[in-house]
C-alpha cells in the first residue's frame, strides 16, 4: 500500500503532521507509529472512508481505545504487510521456492554455456573445410538444450504440483481455524472478524447492519432425555437452517453452546426480525427422528434476540443488547423473536 508521506512536500506534511499530532491529542489517540498513521491520512483527508468512520466516531463521542485504534489501521492503513505474508509462509513452501530458484539459475547458466559453445561452432565453421565435426558437435549441443528443456519443464511441474497441493492445505487450514468443527459455521473469532469489519463498513457507508441471537429452548433436556449425539443433532439442525436463512455475505456463525449468531450487513431491524421469524417457525415445523432408533424426538424450537448497530457503538454494546433481547424471548415463554425496540414494549404473543 502506498504512503501517505511520500505524495506530499515536506513543508505540506509538516502541517499536516501537526493537524494529525492536535487531533490524536484532543481524541487521547497514544502516539504510536501505528496510531500516527492512520490521523495523518485522516488530517490529510488521503481516505474518504477513513474520514466518514472517523467523524462517525467523534459524533458519537466514542472512545479511540486500542481496539478501535488496532481496527483503524488494519482496515484503511495496512490491512495485510507483505513481510507479514512472507514471515507466515511454511518451511514447506520456503524449500520449493528455494529448489525452484535454484533449477532455474542452473538452467540459466546453462544456457549460457550453450550460447557460447554454439558461439564457437559458429566460428570453426569460418575455419575448418571439414562440416563434419562441426555438424557432430552442434547435434550434441543440441541434444544438451533438449535434455536440459526436458529436465527443467519437469522440475516446474512437479514444483507447480507441490504449490498447488501447499496452497490446499494452506486453504483447508484456514477453513478449519474459522470454523465450528461440530455445526460447520462461522467460529466465534471468525465472527467477532466479521462483526468488526461490518461495523467499519457501516459507519463508512451508513448502511444498516443487524444481528440475530439464537438459543435452542430447553437444550439441557435433549442432552439428559436423549443423550449428547442427539444433543449433537439438534445443533447440527439448527445451525443448517440458520446457514439456509441468510442471504450471501451475511454470516451465521456458532457463539458458543448452543448459542448462534448471524451478522446481516444492510438490513435493517425490520429485515432482520423477519429473517429471524421465518428461521423459527422452519426450526418450530421441523421433525427429528433419533438415528439409531427412528424415534420422534420431542420438538425443537428456538429463542431469537434481534439488535441494530448504532454508529460507533462497540461491539459487546451491540452483543449485549442483542443478548437482553433474547434474555426477554425466553423469559416471555421461549420459541419467539424479540428486537431491541421490544425491550421496552409489550411483547406480542409468539
């Protein structure tokens, strides 16, 4: 990513360095490198993204604490450092590269014997009456390039072919490492990522974003009535409706326990109280049998709280209100959805 510093003229940068230093005084910013970074571009107005969440976060007179500060920087100034991509290459991957770079400067060197043995033939050819020897000697360099061509198109493609099975694995661990391994959705430390970076991308755009919070009623029961596998079930269930309720580029995601969340960027709490309402009446309509047995297991249903992002709110704010939703679902006889504008209102029958 380009520097800010280095499109501007020294007496400019002056200034705007000075600008950046007030700000992150009169916002308490500490004056890390990182920190400096991201109000210089802001001081300069070099990011319209930076400077609408920025102002987002002032109106709203939020604090610029060391996660926001992180975010900021991350987001707008260096979301990802090419030494960093470097240092998080494997061993692995380092020797192929390494095998590769050293086949290809032998090929190289070859080659350059090859040009200057041809480079004498060449010149016996002017000296000598005789093709003869001539002719033998540049069939054999010939037949030197074939086999040299011939080794090194081989050696790519066995080196091709272990970059493509580094880059599956590669690939299939980061899978892993942002997915529940039990109902295959988001984990929690992909969707607090997520959650992050939507909240960012809403105070930039003024698009609202939404979240759901879900609980399975009466879980302990399936557990002790049936036992952990069917407890198992009954989450798997849930979490493939959930994943069939969003839309693309929303994300549903496992919490912890049998609590899922889905973040849903552009919809408002409208929107996404319908999203959770369809979700629970398909949970309350579904039908489980036990796999073992072909016993109906008594039915499921589930409990959803619904929030609003308010600009520059934190995110356990959000979480939080999401969450007393939900508390208030359950408390009002579970298998219902209940928003945040509820709270304080009369709950509607489910």
């Amino acid at each position: 990513m380009s520097n800010a510093f280095d499109e501007v003229d020294f007496d400019y940068a002056t200034v705007i360095a000075d600008r950046a230093n007030r700000l992150m005084s009169e916002q308490a910013v500490p004056p890390t490198p990182e920190n400096f970074s991201v109000w210089f571009d802001y001081a300069m107005g070099a990011s319209p993204a930076l400077r609408q969440t920025i102002d987002t976060l002032i109106v709203n007179k939020r604090k610029f604490d060391s996660a926001v500060n992180r975010d900021l920087y991350v987001t707008y100034i260096n979301p990802r450092s090419d030494n960093a991509v470097a240092e998080e290459f494997p061993e692995q991957l380092r020797g192929v590269i390494s095998g590769a770079k050293e086949f290809l400067e032998t090929a190289i060197s070859d080659n350059r014997t090859q040009i200057e043995a041809l480079g004498e033939v060449s010149s016996q050819f002017q000296a000598v009456g005789d093709p003869r020897p001539i002719i033998e000697k540049l069939v054999k360099e010939l037949s030197n390039a074939t086999t040299r061509a011939s080794g090194l198109e081989t050696n790519f493609l066995k080196t091709s072919e272990e970059l493509d099975k580094i880059r599956d694995s590669l690939k299939l661990a980061e899978l892993h490492s942002n997915t529940d391994a039990l109902t295959g959705l988001a984990n929690r430390r992909s969707f607090e990522a997520f959650l992050r970076s939507a909240q960012m991308a809403a105070m930039e755009t003024g698009e609202p974003l939404g979240l759901l919070m879900i609980d399975i009623d009466h879980f302990k029961n399936f557990n002790d009535s049936y036992g952990h596998q069917v407890g198992d079930q009954v989450l798997r269930l849930v979490a493939r409706v959930l994943q069939d309720s969003v839309c693309e580029g929303d994300l549903a995601a496992r919490y912890g326990g049998e609590e899922l969340m889905a973040v849903l960027p552009g919809a408002s709490l409208e929107v996404c109280a319908d999203v959770g309402e369809r979700f629970r009446r398909r949970i309350s309509e579904a039908h489980l049998t036990r796999r073992t047995t072909g016993e109906e297991i008594s039915s499921v249903t589930v409990s959803v709280g619904v929030a609003q992002f308010r600009p520059a709110e934190p995110a356990e704010v959000m979480i939080e209100r999401c969450d007393r939703a939900l508390y208030k679902a359950k408390r009002s006889g579970r298998n219902r959805t209940i928003t945040e504008s509820d709270l304080e209102g009369k709950i509607a029958a489910a």
